[in-house]
C-alpha cells in the first residue's frame, strides 16, 4: 500500500512537471484562468525543482534560457519508480 501511495505521488509529480512546462509558453496575464493552474502548478512542484535549480544553473543561449531541472527530476522520478515497481 505504501509503495502504491508512493509511486501515485511520482505518477502525480511527474504529469504536474509536464503541465507546468506546456503553461509557460503561456504569456503571463493576470486575467487568464491559466495563471491560476501555473500558481498551483508552481506551488506544488517548486519544493522539489528550487533544490535542483541550486545545483544546476540555467543554460543561456543567446538571449533564451533554458531550464533543465524539471527534466532532472522527471529523470530521477522515473527511476525511482522503477525502483519501487522491482520490490
């Protein structure tokens, strides 16, 4: 039951990453409803991606900056997952 919860979790964290990244090729505006899922969004998914941002800076090309940590911790979910799918 545990390792069913946990993996729910991940299943959950990963389609939430995956959401955030297809939300920020939204322009911001306040009026939208899209603001509000990219502030739930950002909410639940920061405690996890602020620690790898630390780690892994963004990459600057030209005058874009690309972010990979939601791919890292994607990367690292999947893993643990397969993990807990072997036990």
């Amino acid at each position: 039951m545990i390792v069913f919860l946990l993996l729910l979790g991940l299943q959950l964290l990963v389609w939430a990453l995956f959401l955030l990244m297809i939300v920020s090729f939204i322009p911001p505006s306040t009026r939208l409803p899209v603001e509000q899922v990219r502030f739930f969004l950002t909410r639940v998914t920061e405690p996890v991606l602020g620690p790898i941002r630390r780690l892994l800076p963004m990459l600057r090309v030209g005058g874009v900056g690309f972010d990979f940590s939601p791919l890292v911790v994607i990367i690292i979910a999947d893993f643990l997952m397969g993990f807990l799918r072997s036990l």
